[in-house]
C-alpha cells in the first residue's frame, strides 16, 4: 500500500470510528496495526485484539459509572477489611455474601451491632463488588432517604423516585438507628422499602437491636411490620462485637508516639 493511500485508509478508519463512537479503535489501530505487522498477525487475529481493546475499554467505563452512580459516600472494598477483627457471625457469613447470591435471589441483608465494627465498610465493599459485576446499585443513610422521600412528594416527583427506587438491584441504606424518625418519615420508610421486599435486594446497617426499633419508629404496629418485611429470608448478620475503628484509632495513636 502506497504512502498516500495507507493515509486515506487511516483517515476513513479514524472517521468511521469517531461516527461510530469507538474511541478505543480511534486511538490504538495504528499501533495495533504496526504490531500486527511486526509480529506478521493474520487478519483474523489483527481484528480480533483491535475489538477487545474497545470491549475493555466499554466495560470499564460502565464499572467506573456504576459506581459514580451509586453516590458511595467513600470507597472501601472488601479487600481491605481485616477479617479476623470482625465480629464471630461476619467472619462466618462474609464468604457467601461476598457470592452476592443474595442480590440474585432478591433478599436483604442485616448487618446489626454496636458502632464500630465494620458494618458500613462491609455495605460499602459488597456495594462496589456487585457495581463491578453489573449490578445497578445505590448508597443512601436511612435519614437521607427519608428527607429525600419527603422532597420528592412536596415536588409531585415521588411516583419517578418510586420507580427508580424499585428498580436498584441492591440499595444500601446505612445507620438506621441513629436518627428517630417523625410518623409520616416511618410511614414513607416503610412503604418504600415494601416496594423492594421479596423482589430486590436492600442492605440494612443498625445499631440498634430489633427489639429497639420501636424507639425510632415509635409505632408498634409499623414497627412489626417492618421487621417483619425486612427480615423475612433475609441475612441477618450480628456485628456485636470490639471496636474495629477504635482499635484503628488505638494503632494510630501508637505510631504517633513511635514518631
């Protein structure tokens, strides 16, 4: 092929490519095809590393907004967590919620215990896990939620945050418990975590033990009801145990000194 007609080719390649929004071919097909020539690559093969190129590049993008999608408040990844400090239950369940078979047959997850033992991180790390295999997933806490429910209905936006909300494969909704809720934020609580019960799949963080939620939803009936919901075939994880953070905290101060 002459000079000026290996230009046209890659002008028409370049062209086509950018119509067709295929920026991994755009910007690798002439190296792929020095490559190919160096290493006397049939065309088969020459096509075949030039589309992979752009399959990984496309799934990669979609992980990294999966994950910019799903409002994480911070990144932390179930690599990260020191198994052996978890409490007893969460070493022992970790391995088959880490399969995230859960999100696949549409059951919720508990994860109940004292502040500091790694509740959040664990919601956090099976977030992003199941954001990078595929799944459509959203960080909330239980007082955003509700605040945010009660917006959308005073802008007559509630039944489109409905739908969106119904359609999360996982919804991670971190320290119920922290914050008591007024009668009409339980009632919307509930109803909206009704919508996704025995369908979708929700991970709940507490601090509180089922026999106080009747402290923050002040309403006994609503209360059993909701519990009820939540944890039928649900996993329920006791996180009661040492503090994670403090011994964290602890270490930290330690090298301080050392320094």
């Amino acid at each position: 092929m002459s000079q000026s007609s290996r230009k046209a080719w890659m002008e028409s390649v370049i062209t086509s490519s950018t119509e067709l929004k295929l920026s991994m071919i755009r910007q690798h097909a002439e190296a792929q095809i020095q490559e190919a020539n160096q290493n006397e690559m049939c065309y088969e093969e020459f096509l075949a590393r030039l589309l992979q190129k752009e399959c990984d590049a496309r799934l990669e993008a979609s992980r990294y907004n999966r994950i910019r999608l799903a409002k994480f408040t911070h990144k932390k990844y179930l690599e990260d967590l020191s198994v052996s400090d978890l409490p007893e239950d969460a070493q022992k369940k970790l391995k088959q919620l880490k399969s995230l078979d859960f999100i696949r047959e549409g059951r919720n997850v508990i994860l109940s215990g004292n502040p500091g033992t790694g509740k959040t991180h664990m919601g956090l790390g099976l977030g992003i896990k199941a954001c990078l295999e595929g799944y459509k997933v959203w960080f909330t806490t239980v007082p955003l939620l509700i605040n945010q429910i009660k917006e959308c209905r005073a802008q007559q936006t509630l039944r489109a945050f409905q739908n969106r909300f119904e359609k999360y494969d996982l919804v991670i909704a971190d320290e119920m418990g922290y914050i008591s809720f007024d009668k009409e934020g339980s009632e919307l609580l509930f109803t909206h975590l009704s919508l996704r019960a025995g369908r979708k799949s929700t991970i709940i963080t507490t601090n509180l033990s089922f026999e106080r939620w009747g402290e923050i939803f002040q309403d006994p009936v609503m209360t059993a009801a909701m519990i009820d919901r939540l944890t039928h075939q649900s996993y329920i994880v006791n996180m009661n145990g040492n503090s994670y953070r403090m011994k964290e905290t602890k270490e930290w101060l330690s090298k301080q000194q050392l320094g």
